[in-house]
C-alpha cells in the first residue's frame, strides 16, 4: 500500500536559507531527534548524490543510504532510500515564499509498505514531525536573529 504524509511549517526566513539549511544532511541531527550520524560532505547536496544516515530509535539503530532525486534551489529537493523494513522512503521537502517568510512542507512517503500504520505509529510519525519543524524553525530564525 501507498503511505504518504505531510506537515507544514513557516518559517520567518526566505527559501533559499531554508533549503540549503534542509538540502544539507549534516544538520540534521540538528532537528531530527533520531538521526545521530551523518555521513556527506555538509552542504546542500544536489540530485545524484548519495548520503548515509544513522538513526536511533527504539528498537535499535538503522542504516540509511540516501540518494538525492530532485535539486531545484531554492523550491524543492527530494531523496531516496530503500529499506528492508518498510521498502523505500521517499523524502520531499517544498519551500514556498509566503507572507512572513518560507512556507516549509515536508511529505514522506512510503510507495511500497506492507500494511497501513497503527493509529500508536501515526500520532508517533505526527508528534516527531511537528517536533521536527519546530526545531527547524527556532534553529533558522534563531541563526537570522543572532546572525
């Protein structure tokens, strides 16, 4: 089954900053709370490049080989991995200038999953999601505001 989701954020900064804050794997520790190792070389990655990533969650860590799919700065970057345990992740993240800022849309999907999540799974993937733009958000207006 298909499995897609999407949360939105904005941002009181403009796209470009946005993006190549998100587009550049090696600051997500900075605002994913699973993710601990990244392995790229800390900038925006444009499309064919590859990445690894690390994640700790509670069953253990995961391995992660990403591959970046789409690059268009400053409005939109996607990415890939394929996984044995959910089939592949499909990553895309949206930036649109709006009034105060950068609208900020990140949609995973999920093409291929086996079954549909739990409801425990879906408040678990909204909860670390809006986790995730929160902190996304304080760490690029904080750097705006110090900067």
């Amino acid at each position: 089954m298909r499995f897609s989701c999407s949360h939105q954020v904005v941002i009181a900064v403009p796209p470009a900053a946005v993006y190549d804050y998100l587009a550049d794997p090696c600051r997500w520790p900075e605002w994913h709370p699973a993710s601990h190792h990244i392995d790229a070389p800390g900038r925006p990655l444009a499309r064919g490049e590859r990445f690894d990533e690390r994640w700790r969650i509670r069953r253990g860590e995961i391995h992660l080989r990403w591959q970046v799919t789409a690059s268009d700065r400053p409005g939109f970057w996607a990415i890939v991995a394929e996984t044995d345990f959910i089939g592949p992740i499909v990553g895309e993240y949206r930036f649109e200038a709006v009034p105060g800022g950068t609208r900020y849309t990140r949609t995973l999907v999920n093409p291929d999953r086996a079954e549909p999540p739990t409801p425990a799974q879906l408040a678990a993937i909204d909860d670390e999601a809006r986790l995730c733009l929160a902190n996304t958000r304080a760490r690029l207006e904080a750097a705006v505001r110090h900067g």
